[in-house]
C-alpha cells in the first residue's frame, strides 16, 4: 500500500510536545509495523501554518492535493498523526473528505482515533474530533481577546511596540515599552515638520524617514500612543475608548493636534512654499499698466553686456517695457516724497511713547494677578503633599492632583514670560518705526526685498499704475493720509484753510495721487 504522510504543526505550538520530527518519528515507525510504502515528492509533507487556514495559505497540503490528482492510481491512503494535526475546521475537513475520498479515491485518516469511513458514524466521528478542537481554539482565542483588552485597559502595550519604542521586561520578568532614542529622534523631527504645515507629509516622509511605507508612516502620524496614550478598540459591549498609557510619550499634545488638523484638511491658512523673490523685480506685484490694467511683470534679457531686467505689460510688451533699475529708483524717489516733517514725528513718538506706558501698567497688573494665582495653586499643591502624609491620599490620587497642579502652574508662568516678553524691546520698535516714516524713499532702495513687500502691502491696498514715467494709485493707508493732514497743520496751515482744502478734496473727486500732490 502507498502511503503519504502529512505532518503540520502551528508556528506558536512549536515549543509543545508535537514538533514535526515528533509526528514524522510516529507516521514512520507505523508504516513500518504495517509494511506500508512511502511515496510522494517529499517524504512527508511538513506543514507549518495553522489549522485554520484553507490551501491558499496551507502551500504543503496544496502541494499534496495536486500530488495525488496526478497520480491518483499510485496513492492509496494520506496519513497523519491526529485529526487536529490535519484541522481543526470542520469546513475543511467534510470539504477535503469529499476531493480526497470521493473525487480521487484516496482514503485520509489519522494513525490515532482512525475512522472508518465506509461504516455509517463517520460523519458524528469527524464531526467530534474537528470540533472538539475547534471548540478548543474557540476558548484559547476567547482567552487571548480578554486578556489583550484587559491589558490595554491598564495602559500597557499588548503587542510589539511601535516605531520609536522598544519591549523590554523588567527584574521580574514584566513587560514594559521604553523609548528607542535613536528612533524616537527621527520620528519626533517628522512630527515637528509635518506641524509646521510648510511641506507635504509625503515629502518629509521621503526625506527623514525613506525606510517607512508611506501607508505606514501616515499611521504612524495617527497613532495615539506617540502622545502617551493607547487606544482601545470597541469589544463585546464595550465602546472604542482612549486611556492613559504606562509608557513616556515622545510627541507633545500640541503638535501632535497640529498634525492631525493637518492630515484633516482643517489648516488652510499655512504658510505655502513658492519661488524668492528677486530683489530686482519687487515690483511686479504691486504695479499695473495703465493702459490696458493687466499686471507689469518683469524678466531677464541677455546682451552683448550681459544680463539686464525689466519690468514690462503681461499682456502686451508695447504698452510698457522699462528696465528694472529705472522704474525702482522712480518708486522709491515717490514714495520719499512723501515725508512728514520733524514736528509730526515728534508728535507720533509721544503718542507712542504714551500708549507704551498705559500697556505697561496694564501687563504688570496682569502679571501680579497671575503671580498671585501661582500663588494659590502653589498653596493647593503643598496641602496635597500634607494630606498624602497624614494617610488621607493614596499615592495615585496625589499624583494625579500634583500633576493637574503642575500643569496650571506652567500655563500661568507662559503667561506672565509671554506678557514680559511683549513688553520688552517697545522703545526699540518705535525708534524703527519713526525711522521708516522718515526715510521711506531710503528703504526703498536699500532695506530687504522682504521688508520692501511689507511696507509697499501695508502702505497700498490697491494696484499702484505707473505709466513709464509717473506713478499714482486710488487709494492708500488712511494713517498715512492723517499724518499728513497733520504735518499741515503744524507747519502753520489756519484751521480755515485746512477746513477750506478738506471741503475741496471731499467735493472734487480726486481719482489719484501723483508725486508732486501735497496731502
């Protein structure tokens, strides 16, 4: 009689008394008493897949199958050691029974608890045996699930640790998470960058993190144990719940909301990345063509010389075409003209000065208020100490109420170094600003192009025309125009005059300003 014989063992179950030389020894030394011949490609079949998967994960039983389909005359029996060794599905089991026994005629059976399939309790036999095993992983499974939940209940780690993070166990053998630094460091700079809104998370995956799929790095992004949290999954009546993990987290709170907030869609005022700006065509965002109204832009053309820029109409080049170093010293020549006298700014640094005293007054009010908060929870944090001595607080209740404690008092001192913080450097910022005021035309031509963009977006809400030689717009900052309905007056203008020439300017519509207009 030909004999196949078929071992499998599930890769958990390797260290139990029912390894694979284990089954072979047996299978053999059977065939041996029983004068039995064995054949097949390999001798036996080894399976190390678990029993409850079917031929497309079982690669040796499929082997087998398509053995036997070929040679079908030359195989009479396959045997194995138990029928929970061959499955422990009962599915599988009838299914196999029927291709095996009455489709190729080939008899499958164990060497212990044989049935005989030709008598009429075959089917209670096969039926006990799978599902005696079946019932079996029900409970181990059962066990397993209770067992991971109540792990994660307590906020330890039930599985392999995520990136960033390594398992380790400690004296006695416990299980615990502690931080991967080497990782970690990796994984808190793609945090950091992916916060900041500026570049694509793809893109920062690439480059800090080339080693993760990019599937897996954006779980990685979502995964609340980073924060010091572990999710638990909904189970048995139970809802999906997140509690505090026993681990040390590596991503703060806050970042770790920008993050998904980001990933969400919810930021849509992020700083984009776009092309420098040329300091010698700063410009083109802030003038039109005073023919047809079309933007100028400006570029480069090459000369026997060598490079030379100008600023010209996107629509038509024949409306405007100057060279770049001539339309910015126009600008800047303008907008110098426009310069208040020394009284005026005198008078605005006061103004300043004053208001710079009123604020100051006002934070250091707020900081003796949120001082004397600190105060209180100082207070309050001491007597949980005192009642943790006196027996009336369990250490856990004290850790988490001096923690509370601990995170009011760094809100409150972020507060009061943010209040100091605006204060300081005041008189520094107004000594700048009288400056600018005073010398437009000069920082026009040399400050930053940045610092250019600024000030030509704050003084000018709307185009400004320039036809090859003059420039002028429809409006512009209505502070601007207040200092220099002062600086009128204060040059000695009469208050009927100056009454006389806003009647004139509300009566006439004055659709421009031009350089040489005194506002």
């Amino acid at each position: 009689m030909n004999i196949i014989l078929y071992c499998r063992v599930s890769t958990d179950e390797q260290a139990d008394g029912c390894s694979l030389d284990m089954q072979e020894r047996y299978l053999r030394a059977y065939c041996d008493n029983h004068h039995y011949n064995i054949v097949g490609e390999e001798k036996p079949y080894k399976e190390d897949y678990s029993a409850k998967h079917h031929d497309l994960r079982r690669p040796k039983m499929k082997q087998l199958y398509d053995y036997c389909r070929k040679h079908r005359h030359e195989v009479d029996k396959v045997l194995f050691l138990r029928w929970d060794r061959f499955t422990r599905n009962l599915e599988f089991a009838l299914t196999y029974k029927r291709k095996f026994i009455d489709e190729l005629g080939i008899e499958i059976n164990a060497i212990e608890s044989p049935i005989d399939f030709k008598g009429t309790e075959w089917s209670m036999l096969l039926g006990m045996y799978c599902g005696a095993a079946h019932t079996e992983d029900e409970k181990i499974s059962r066990r397993t699930k209770d067992g991971i939940h109540g792990t994660l209940l307590k906020g330890k780690c039930s599985n392999k640790a995520p990136r960033g993070y390594v398992n380790k166990r400690t004296d006695k053998g416990e299980p615990y998470v502690d931080i991967d630094e080497p990782q970690a460091r990796a994984i808190r700079q793609a945090f950091q960058e992916v916060a900041k809104g500026v570049e694509a998370p793809n893109c920062i995956r690439r480059r800090l993190c080339p080693n993760i799929q990019k599937d897996a790095f954006y779980r990685m992004l979502r995964n609340v144990f980073y924060i010091g949290l572990i999710r638990v999954p909904a189970y048995k009546d139970e809802k999906e719940q997140i509690v505090k993990g026993q681990h040390q987290a590596i991503i703060d709170a806050d970042t770790f909301d920008k993050v998904q907030d980001i990933l969400s869609g919810k930021r849509k005022s992020e700083p984009k990345l776009s092309k420098a700006i040329d300091p010698d065509l700063f410009l083109r965002k802030y003038i039109v063509c005073p023919v047809c109204g079309h933007s100028i832009t400006g570029a480069t053309s090459r000369g026997k010389g060598g490079k030379y820029k100008y600023y010209n109409c996107c629509h038509d080049g024949k409306h405007l075409r100057r060279p770049a170093d001539y339309v910015n010293d126009k600008f800047a020549t303008w907008v110098g003209g426009l310069r208040p006298n020394k009284e005026v700014l005198e008078l605005y640094t006061e103004v300043l000065q004053d208001l710079r005293g009123e604020h100051k007054k006002d934070v250091q009010k707020e900081v003796e208020a949120l001082r004397k908060e600190m105060e209180k929870v100082e207070a309050l944090r001491n007597g949980a100490d005192d009642r943790l001595c006196e027996g009336m607080l369990t250490s856990e209740a004290h850790k988490r109420i001096t923690e509370r404690y601990e995170r009011q008092m760094n809100e409150l001192q972020e507060r009061i170094e943010l209040l100091q913080t605006d204060t300081k450097g005041l008189r520094e910022k107004i000594d700048y600003s009288v400056n600018i005021i005073a010398n437009l035309g000069l920082f026009m031509k040399d400050a930053p192009v940045k610092v250019k963009c600024k000030l030509l977006s704050s003084m000018f809400p709307q185009k400004i025309e320039f036809d090859g030689e003059k420039y002028r717009t429809q409006s512009y900052n209505q502070v601007l125009d207040l200092i220099f309905q002062e600086t009128n007056k204060l040059r000695g203008y009469g208050e009927k005059e100056c009454v006389k020439s806003e009647a004139n300017s509300h009566s006439v519509p004055r659709p421009r300003i031009e350089l040489g207009t005194k506002l």
